[in-house]
C-alpha cells in the first residue's frame, strides 16, 4: 500500500468522533511521521474539530523514509465522519 492508504488505515483504527457528525480537516505531516498543522475547514460539531485537532497531534505515522518518499511534508484534506449503524 501507498503512504495515503497507510494514513487512512492508521486513522480509521485510531479515531472515533465522540459525537455523530463530520469534520473535514487538512492536515501537515513531516517526514518523520508527526503531523505539523491541522486546520479543521468543516465541522457541525465544535466538540468534534477539537477532539480531530487534539488526537491527532498524538498520532505518529510511517517516515517518509519507510516508502522511499523524499519530500519534507504531505499535505492531505481528509473527511471523518461516524459510520451509521443500522
């Protein structure tokens, strides 16, 4: 898999927003894994951006390194939302 997919299986293992909603997010990550900005641009629920902007400075994701990436930051916009039970 690509650094993105590693990316979206890391978040979907590791996050669960606390409150039914989404949050569209763009986020920075340096070379070394740690991710360096997160801008929420979309949100309906405050509790949610902050958890989003919150979490994620704890994560640490794969170096660049690991996938023979030689840039210093990726830039991603990713949408979290809760996946509805049924």
């Amino acid at each position: 898999p690509g650094y993105g997919q590693v990316i979206t299986a890391i978040l979907q293992e590791s996050l669960e927003l606390p409150e039914f909603g989404e949050v569209v997010a763009k986020i920075e990550i340096g070379r070394e894994g740690r991710v360096e900005s997160c801008e929420i641009l979309k949100t309906v629920s405050s509790k949610n951006g902050d958890f989003i902007k919150n979490r994620l400075q704890e994560l640490l994701f794969p170096c660049f390194n690991e996938f023979g990436l030689t840039d210093n930051r990726l830039d991603f916009t990713i949408t979290f939302h809760n996946v509805e039970n049924r």
